[in-house]
C-alpha cells in the first residue's frame, strides 16, 4: 500500500527584503524557500517592446480583478515562496516560486492550471530562450499563463484543462548551457506588447504582494480533491524523465519513464480520485522479448513503480486506475 507522505507546516523567508503573507486556510507545505536566479527570456517576444512597467501596487480593484479567477498553481493548501526580484531577467510581474529548505527540495513538485483554459504551448523550448519546458494557458478574454523551466510536461498543445489540473512538474530546465536552480517561472500576460503585456498576479481575488510573499493556495480546497502529492518522477526515482502518458478515464494516468544513464525504462500509475482510499490499480512494463513485470493491488495513491533494462528494446506498458486501463503496442523502442 502506497501511503503519502506527512507534509511539514511553515514556510520561512530567506531574503533580506519585506514579506506579506497570505493566511493559510489548509496544511502549509515544506518550510523556507531557497532563493533563486534564473535569467529567462520571453518566448517569441513582439519585435517591439514598450516601456518596462513598474510594480507599483496602484492598480484598481477592477482592473486587477478583471482576469479570470486565478488561484496559486500548486496542488491545495501548499505555502510557496514568490519572488519578482531574484533575477535580473525579470521585466515586469513575473514571479519565481520555491518551497523547501534548500534549492533543490522542490524539483518535482506538482505545477498546476491556475485557471481553466486551453494549452497553447506545450514543448521544450530549445536554445529559443531560457524557458526551457513551457507550458501556457489560453483563458479567454487575452489572459495567457506561462509556466516555464518544467522539468516535465504532462498535458499537450490544444489540450482543454480543469482549474487545478497537473500541468506538469517544477524543474530547472533551460537553454543549453543556462545552469539555474529549480524553480517555477510564472507570468500573466494579456495582448501583446512585451514586456508591458505582463500583468500583475492575483491569486483568490488578492494581489500578490510584489517583490516577495509567501502565498498558500487554496486550489480546490473548497468541495474539490486535493491534487496526488506524488510525482511519476519521485516514485521512480532520481534520472528518470517522463517520455509518455496516458490518462486513465479521469481516475488516474499511467507514466512511462526512461533513465539515460542505466537503460532503465519505469511505469508508475498515479491516482487522480478516491486519494487516500484504497482502490485498484496497477502498472506494468513488458520489454520485448522478456516477461512482463506488473504491480497491481489496491492502492492509496500509486501502483509501482515497475522497472525494466531494455536499451535497443521496444517496450509495452500500461496500468490500470479503478475502472480504466490502458495497454500501448509495442514502441519507444531504444528510449
């Protein structure tokens, strides 16, 4: 039986510089946020770039309320840190989110839809700018989300998604040769204009409080699941990376994951409902030309992680979430 793991209350600065909090309503997450710097550049600015706005909190209610309503995009109840003044990239409202005690402590954390909406960008960046994996959200009426440096990306281009929906995970990907630590880039924007179309961030009605704040989301909190702590990632464990998925009905997805530097292919099955109780699942994984490996049993929050050696081999994988499954060809062959 996969149980989660206890989260630890509080969530301590470790800038020089003035706080605002925003009052939890559900268990904080993991204490003190590192800071970070990460120089990241927008994708596909306008050829022409207005005047860099000020953060001056001047802004009316109305006009910072006009935007769809957007809530912290990280799973319920989770305290992050925020800041707008870490990198020298930043030209506007742009916020980068930790939590934890040390740079690292939250790679691999869930990211989610701030807002319900369309995904209009769902790939890794290249040496295009420093964004690296990026994911945005078409809301309607001109707001756009982005969130970049993910270390994987878990929904696709033209994908519709839920306030609250796993996008994808906190990473620290980037251009070639960008060395950041892992964080979450997240911007705002509305109509074109770069920078200036970069909007001031409300979360729950309330103003981020610019530069630093530590902010608790409250997404889905209120008659809604909390979103599955675990991460495909984290139940496979360290070198592996996401290359395929598929969603399971909506009571969970199946992963297929690759380590580079062993050869070994995972699948783990991550619930999306009925978290915390114990239901079907499973996952496995046939390497062609050998025995298939599979876990399967009732299960709080995962089946797996399901491991095989099969560099040069096609592999078959899949799983299994309440009353869903799936089962792929044969593919991924080498990878």
């Amino acid at each position: 039986m996969k149980l989660n793991g206890a989260l630890v209350a509080g969530c301590t600065l470790l800038f020089g510089l003035a706080t605002a909090t925003v009052t939890a309503t559900a268990a904080a997450a993991n204490p003190a946020p590192a800071p970070t710097s990460s120089p990241t550049a927008s994708p596909a600015p306008t050829a022409t770039a207005t005047a860099t706005p000020t953060p001056t909190g001047t802004e009316s209610p109305a006009q910072l309320l006009a935007a769809p309503n957007f809530q912290l995009p990280f799973p319920c109840g989770q305290t992050w840190n925020g800041n707008n003044s870490a990198s020298s990239a930043h030209k506007a409202y742009e916020i980068d989110f930790n939590r934890g005690s040390t740079a690292g402590a939250d790679l691999g954390d869930a990211v989610v839809a701030a807002a319900a909406g369309t995904v209009g960008i769902s790939a890794h960046q290249g040496s295009a700018n420093g964004f690296g994996n990026l994911v945005t959200i078409n809301h309607g009426g001109g707001y756009i989300t982005y969130y970049a440096h993910l270390n994987a990306r878990t929904v696709s281009a033209g994908q519709t998604v839920a306030q609250g929906q796993k996008i994808g995970t906190v990473g620290k990907t980037s251009r070639p040769g960008n060395n950041i630590s892992p964080h979450l880039h997240f911007e705002v924007r509305k109509g074109t204009g770069y920078p200036s179309n970069i909007q001031r961030a409300v979360f729950d009605g309330k103003a981020f409080a610019y530069p630093i704040a530590n902010v608790t989301s409250k997404n889905k909190c209120s008659g809604g699941a909390p979103a599955n702590p675990h991460t495909p990632e984290k139940v496979c464990g360290s070198g592996y990376q996401v290359v395929d998925s598929q969603a399971l009905g909506t009571e969970g997805r199946v992963y297929l994951l690759y380590n580079g530097a062993t050869g070994y292919n995972c699948v783990t099955t991550l619930k999306t409902t009925s978290l915390g109780a114990q239901t079907a699942t499973a996952a496995f994984l046939e390497a062609q030309g050998s025995a298939r490996k599979t876990d399967s049993g009732n299960f709080t929050y995962y089946a797996g992680p399901v491991t095989a050696k099969a560099p040069g081999k096609c592999v078959k994988w899949g799983g299994k979430a309440g009353s869903a499954t799936y089962t792929s060809p044969f593919e991924h062959c080498g990878s």
